[in-house]
C-alpha cells in the first residue's frame, strides 16, 4: 500500500494527523468522567471529586459527595444547595453505631475551616437529594448548585458512579470490595434493559 | 487520485484497531488478584452468646402474594432489613450481597435472599421489587402494614426508628447487619455492616456448607 505520489502522502499524513488528534479527543472524553472527576474554584474553596451514586429503579432518594478545600483565612459553611432532578437538597450525615445506622440532618451546614478541607463521602457527611425526579444513571454527569455562606453559590457537575461505588473512581475503598461494586453494576443493567 | 479513499480507510482502520485497543487496556484492567480469605474458623457469636432471633411473620411479597416463615423453611437465608428511601447503607449493602453471591456461584443457589423494609408507609411492594431486582432477581423483598412489620423487627431485634426531616419528611436509623439464619430458622451468624468482603463470603460459604443437601 505504497504511495509514490505527493498527492497520496500529503492526504495520509493529513488522514494520520485527524486520526491522531481524534484519538487523543477519544481518549480525553474517556478520561474525565472517571479519573477526573471535575474541580471547581469558588472564591477561596476548591469543590474537587464530586460525584454521585446511581439509584436503583423506584429510589426516591439519592446521595451526592464532593471535597470541599477552604484556602482562605475565613471558615465558610456549606449551607443547601439545589438540583434539577430531584425536590430538594439537604446536608446529612451518617454514622454507625455497633450494627445501627443512624441518619441526621445538618439543618446549620458544613463548617469548611479555614486551611482545611471537609470530604463528603458513603458512611459520613453527604448531599442528600429527597424526592428524586428521575435516576441518576450511572456515566451520566449532573449539575448540581452548592450554597455556602461566604463563597455564595457554585456549580459542580456530579459524576454518576455505579449503584454500590464507595468512591468517584468507581473503585471500592477496601481491597475487595470494588470487584462487587462492578458485579452489581453490570447486575443492575442488565435487569434494568428487562424492565 | 481514486485510490484515496482506500488508503484512509486502511490507515482509519489500522489507527482504530490501536486505539480500540488501548482504551479496552485502560478500562479494563485486570483487577489486583484478591487475597485468600483470611485464616480463622467461623465461629458462631450467636451460639456462644445462646442468642435467639428469628420466629413466624407473615408479609406480603412480589405480586401481592404472602410470604411468611413457612416459605423459608429448609433453606438457610440471609435477611436484612432497610428501606428504598435509603441514599447510603441500603443500597450499598444489596449490592455487595449480589456481588457475594457471584463469588459463591453454584453455591449461591444453596442460600436464599430476604430484604424486609422498615418502613412500610413508604415501601409498597412495587417499589419494593423493582429495588431489590435492580440488585439481584434472587433477592425477595418483603413488605406489609405496619403491625406485620413490627412483629417482624421485633422477633429479629431489629432497630427502626423515624428521624424527621424538613417538610415533614423522614428517614431512618435501623440496624444494617445482614442475620444469617440456619435451614431450621435459627440464627446461625451475622454479617457486619464493617465486616470485608471476604469474610461475609467466608460466612456466607460456611452457612451454604450446612446446608441440608437437596
């Protein structure tokens, strides 16, 4: 497959420079979603790994997480926020007590101190979307509006992870435990296309 | 000149194939080997501390049908108690159950699967199906009025309380260990919600073994 003529080189090099431009393209749209997880500045936080679990079919509910950095001199307080696909946004946290989950709402926010930063991760502190209006689809991104006393309000897109993910990467937190989380996942799918 | 079109699909094609291949590399890599489960013999807390969880219910399940203790009977089971409003333990509990039950394969088929909500004003058994299927057709959801409920929290000692939200919303505490119980109905073991993934599946294993053979 040989060319001897300029015309044929001149149109595969300019072929190889779109195929390559195109794959690096490919390659970042692949990339985002899962290892990079969007970061957002607003004033002096920083809202980075922000991501979301998909819900099950039926799921009323469904729980945001994100870190929050607060590079400033100044505590600020995460206060509420809003979102499209679901009534309302609330700031909640859960902890285990021996076998008992407990659940509770943070009416007063989320301090972010001053230097310091706060992760809003499963088993802990998460945005908890009540009354959801559709799912969240795993792959999918969803904007979500934060408020926070001093920075005001940002958006931050949340990345839809799998329905048992314990982190943005989709990856377990525990030696194991991501292997299930993929299991489910692909689980989840495939009955869903059967609904 | 018509050769063009030839010589770019076969570049195309050629450029594809690498690429195709590299993104397959990237997203999916082999997962890290797990390590062998963990010495240690599976001792049963429930036996040493002469425990005892379990007795009759009688509750609705997929379709309308009822379902009582009398369905379980001859098989041990996994329960475990939760509800559909739930962001956090609930659904990450059923998923690493259906994870669990693909590491045990064949042996899977040994156990059943019971989800029962606590929260039976919310939780009809519609809602309740299409959660629990969306984790694993094995897993049987149960739901019933509020008495039936009681009665079954009550015989497994299951914690379930409301905690109100704003708007006169709510959600709930509710002790999140999966109960393994014995072909005869007794408590057998408990799966931690702490516990890793290797050990629920040691005590998933241990309680497929004794299982009666059928």
């Amino acid at each position: 497959m040989r060319s001897t003529t300029l015309p044929y080189q001149a149109a595969t090099a300019a072929t190889l420079a779109l195929i390559g431009l195109l794959a690096v393209g490919i390659y970042l749209i692949g990339l985002a979603p899962q290892a990079k997880a969007q970061s957002v500045k607003a004033g002096d936080l920083m809202i980075e790994q922000a991501w979301a679990r998909a819900t099950p079919p039926g799921a009323r509910v469904g729980g945001g997480y994100l870190t929050i950095t607060n590079h400033g001199a100044a505590p600020d307080r995460l206060i509420g926020g809003s979102v499209d696909f679901a009534e309302r946004l609330e700031i909640h946290e859960m902890a285990m007590q021996g076998e008992v989950m407990k659940m509770r709402a943070l009416p007063d926010g989320l301090e972010i101190p001053p230097g310091g930063a706060v992760t809003l991760k499963p088993g802990g502190y998460h945005l908890m979307f009540m009354g959801l209006k559709n799912a969240l689809e795993q792959g999918a991104r969803v904007p979500v509006t934060l408020a926070f006393e001093r920075a005001g309000r940002v958006t931050v897109d949340l990345a839809v992870a799998g329905m048992g993910a314990k982190s943005h990467d989709g990856q377990g937190a525990h030696g194991g435990h991501g292997g299930h989380g993929g299991h489910g996942e692909t689980k989840m799918q495939h009955n869903m296309q059967q609904q | 000149m018509r050769n063009t079109p030839l010589i770019i699909g076969a570049v195309a094609a050629a450029l594809s194939l690498v690429i195709g291949a590299v993104l397959v590399t990237r997203f999916h890599a082999p997962e890290p080997p797990q390590q062998a489960a963990s010495s240690g013999t599976v001792t049963s807390q429930a036996e040493e501390d002469g425990v005892t969880l379990g007795g009759p219910f009688n509750l609705e399940t997929t379709g309308g049908a009822r379902f009582t203790d009398a369905d379980l009977a001859g098989k041990p089971y996994a329960i475990f108690f939760g509800f559909t409003y739930c962001p956090d333990v609930c659904p990450t509990t059923l998923n690493d159950l259906a994870g669990w039950m693909d590491e045990l394969g064949p042996q899977a088929g040994a156990l059943r699967y019971v989800f029962v909500t606590v929260d039976p004003e919310r939780d009809d058994i519609e809602t309740m199906t299409r959660y629990a299927r969306a984790f694993s057709e094995r897993i049987i959801p149960l739901t019933g009025t509020p008495e039936e409920i009681e009665a079954i929290l009550d015989a497994y000692k299951i914690y379930a309380a409301k905690v109100p939200l704003e708007d006169g919303d709510y959600t709930m505490n509710h002790t999140a260990a999966i109960y393994l119980m014995g072909a005869d109905g007794g408590f057998a073991d408990v799966i931690s919600y702490k516990d890793e993934a290797e050990t629920a599946v040691r005590k998933l294993r241990a309680l497929a073994d004794a299982a009666p053979v059928s």
